[in-house]
C-alpha cells in the first residue's frame, strides 16, 4: 500500500464502523472498482485498533461507571447502579463470539463474495428501515435495556458476521424492534461494538502471528490516526443528528450502495 491507499481505507473503516452502512462493504469498493491488492492482516488490525480507541474515548465516563457498578455487582451479587448495562454489555457479546469461532473459516471461504456483500447490504438495510418506522410510530420508546434485549441484540448481532450485514446496522435494528428508543439501542449497539472489536483484532493478531509480514509502520501508525479521529468524529455526529435525520438516509443509501454492487 502507498500512502494514498492507506489515507482512503482508513478514512473507510473510522467512517463507516459505527454507521449503519456495513464498513466490510464499502472496504471491498476500492478493491473492486480500483484493483487494489488486500491492505493485509497488520493494516487491519491497527485500524481496528483506531475505531476502539475512538468509542472507548468517546463513551469514558459511562465506562468507568460501567466497571464499578459490575464490580460492586459481584460483590454483592445483587443488581448495583447499572451493573445491569454492563453484564448485557459482556453477555450481548457471547454469541457473536462462539459464531465467529464456529463459522469463522466457513465465512471466509464462502460468503466474502461480492454477491452476498450486496445482498445483505439490500436485506439487512431494508430490515433498519422497518425497524425505523416502527420506532417513529412508537410513541413509548423504552430507555431502559431490559435482559431479553440482551439475548435478542446478541443473537442478532451474530448475524455481523455475514459481510454487509453492518454491526451497528443490525444492533440498532434489533433494539428498535424491541421497543428501544433510538439513543438507547445506538447507546447499548456501540457499547457492543467494544468487546467485539478487541476480540476481532485479537483474531487477526493471531493470524498475523501465524502469518508475519513485512509492515511499514509510518503507514500503520497513519492509518491508526486517521481511523481514530475520523470513527470519533463520526460516532459524535452520528448520535448528535440521531433525532434529526432518522436513520431513513441510510437506508436510501444502503439500497443504492447494494444495487451498485450487485451492478458491479
């Protein structure tokens, strides 16, 4: 990779992980349109990395109340504070964890193709548009994550795994289809994203410890950067215009994006 690659697919990854968009979709765009060769296992796990640091960093004093109240928890072994959030947080995590040690080679050998990328771009972007609509008719939206939203957003994210799906996308639509009110599934699906984004690059560590390579670190460290401010200043945004926008906009655009690919 040169420098122009690195700049663009990173802006990539810290654009599109937190969006409803499906970041593994429009990752495949330049290799597709453009003929760029794969950004390698190092690139990905750095850039991962960037979008981690960037939620994390974003939602610090939840976290912080997070781990303590999951600590008196125990403790106490009784319900403290919003220890509830946290062990939903670790649980929620579960099955997309044993799915992506269960599937994870079928996955790589048989849905990274094109056409199950827009496919589930088309599905998965129509299904957050029901799941909008009924949030905007809904005149009670809950707050609260109750403990069979947890076992519902878990199983459901497990879908991520499909390529295009989007983990946002899909845990955002879970949420709203239980009743939760827009701030509190995109709340409870970023709050997902970071175990399941450490467990990722801890995988891809893993294949890269497998298969070393040769790295450029000013690229990587670039490529961290850029992944980092640019997945921060999305999630800011993103959640700030929620209520404004809708998430309608990014149905039209998945639509368009899957017709586009299947094009290709």
């Amino acid at each position: 990779m040169d420098i122009f690659q690195t700049i663009i697919l990173a802006l990539i990854q810290g654009l599109s992980e937190f969006l409803p968009i499906s970041s593994s979709a429009h990752l495949l765009l330049p290799k597709e349109l453009l003929g760029w060769s794969d950004q390698g296992l190092a690139f990905d796990v750095v850039v991962h990395m960037g979008t981690l640091s960037a939620i994390v960093y974003y939602y610090r004093a939840i976290i912080k109340v997070l781990i303590v109240d999951f600590y008196y928890s125990v403790l106490k072994t009784r319900e403290y504070g919003q220890s509830r959030l946290a062990w939903g947080v670790l649980l929620g995590t579960i099955p997309v964890g044993l799915s992506g040690l269960l599937f994870k080679d079928f996955i790589e050998l048989n849905l990274r193709s094109i056409e199950v990328i827009a496919y589930s771009t088309l599905v998965f972007g129509l299904l957050l548009g029901v799941a909008s609509w009924l949030s905007g008719n809904n005149n009670k939206p809950r707050d609260i994550v109750t403990w069979m939203d947890v076992g519902f957003v878990g199983i459901m994210q497990a879908l991520a795994l499909i390529p295009g799906t989007s983990r946002s996308g899909i845990t955002i639509t879970a949420g709203l289809l239980l009743g939760l009110s827009k701030q509190a599934s995109t709340q409870f699906a970023f709050l997902l994203s970071i175990p399941v984004i450490t467990l990722s690059a801890i995988l891809i560590l893993f294949d890269l410890y497998q298969h070393p390579q040769n790295v450029d670190w000013l690229l990587l460290i670039l490529g961290f950067i850029i992944s980092a401010f640019s997945a921060y200043f999305t999630v800011v945004f993103f959640i700030k215009l929620l209520d404004t926008i809708g998430l309608m906009p990014f149905v039209v655009y998945r639509v368009i994006l899957g017709v586009l690919l299947l094009t290709i």
